[in-house]
C-alpha cells in the first residue's frame, strides 16, 4: 500500500501513524531508535507490507501489471488501491478526505524534526502539492507515477501507468474491493498483538 492507505490503516494513533509512515526509510532495526509508540508504527507498516504482498488478489493485480511495468509492477499497483481509496474515503472514514488530509498533514508537520532526513526531503512537496488529496482523481495518480518514473534508473513505463488504470478502471477497482477490507480486518487483529 502507499501512503494514504498506510496513514489511514493507523486510525487515531499519533504515535503509530507516524511511524507508519516514516517506516520505509528506517532501515533494519533502526527503529529502536524511535519512541515505543513510533516503533509500533514502523513494525506495523512492515507487516500490512508483507501481507499486502502476499495476498492472492493483489498477486493477481501485479501480474495484470508485470508485462508493462515489469519489477515496477507492486509501486503501481500501491497507488491504485491509495486512488480507491481515496475515492470512496467517505466509505471507510468519518470525515471528508480533505479533512483527512490537512489534519494528518498538520500532525506530522508538527513532529518535522523527528523525520528521518529523506522524509523530511519530499514532506514539504507532498504537502505543497497535497498529494493525498490528489490520489483520488486519476490525474493524480498519474502526475505520481510520472513522478517516480523520472526517478528510476531505467526505463520503468511507470508515465503510461494513468492510461492503464482508465483502461482496466473495472478490473483494479474489483481487485480493491475483494483486498481491502481483509487488509483492514488484518491490520485492526495486528494492531492488539503488536
């Protein structure tokens, strides 16, 4: 999942939303680093991570993707179902995305110097630019994924990602449909245990 869905999974835990996520830039066992409740976040964005990629349906979804997008396959496949997600936010939340948005950018912002230093980097420009709020329109995920395929080493495809979810907008739509809710059924189980 990216970062909408990862910010969302956390509910209205400061602590674990921020290490949900700040987690993808601290490596390794860094995260004892951080207060226990950060932990908590960092080890829970590992774990939605690992079952997001194992999961038969979004297994599926990566090979719909693979052909085109080849090992960039499980990046587009996260920003589809944060683009469900937004998109129909009001179904799995109290409040407008908008809402969401601010609040939550609000929050991190208010613990920027607790930021490992990459995220401190592209926080400023997410916020700028509101790239939540943006997920929810396919224009967004499009100027997204143009984004990150600026930044591979090679060729990854990742630009045409945009058309490909206007194309086949049924079919990723049904494959978050059938994953979500077992990931946030999964995530509210974990939540008690770590």
């Amino acid at each position: 999942m990216n970062y909408l869905a990862h910010l969302y999974l956390s509910g209205n835990d400061e602590e674990l939303l921020l290490g949900n996520f700040i987690a993808d830039a601290v490596k390794g066992n860094k995260a004892t680093l951080y207060s226990p409740g950060i932990a908590r976040g960092i080890k829970l964005h590992r774990l939605i991570d690992t079952y997001t990629d194992t999961h038969p349906v979004v297994l599926e979804t990566k090979v719909r993707l693979r052909e085109k997008y080849k090992k960039y396959a499980p990046v587009v496949a996260d920003l589809y179902f944060d683009h469900f997600l937004a998109k129909h936010f009001d179904r799995f939340a109290n409040e407008s995305l908008e809402n969401y948005t601010q609040r939550t950018y609000r929050l991190i912002n208010s613990h920027f110097e607790a930021l490992p230093e990459r995220v401190q980097y592209f926080f400023p420009y997410m916020m700028e630019q509101n790239w939540l709020l943006g997920y929810a329109e396919i224009e967004g995920i499009g100027r997204a994924l143009t984004g990150l395929s600026r930044r591979t080493s090679f060729e990854s495809g990742m630009e045409t990602a945009g058309e490909e979810l206007t194309i086949n907008y049924s079919l990723y739509h049904r494959d978050f449909e059938l994953f979500f809710p077992e990931l946030v059924h999964y995530v509210e189980e974990m939540k008690h245990i770590i």
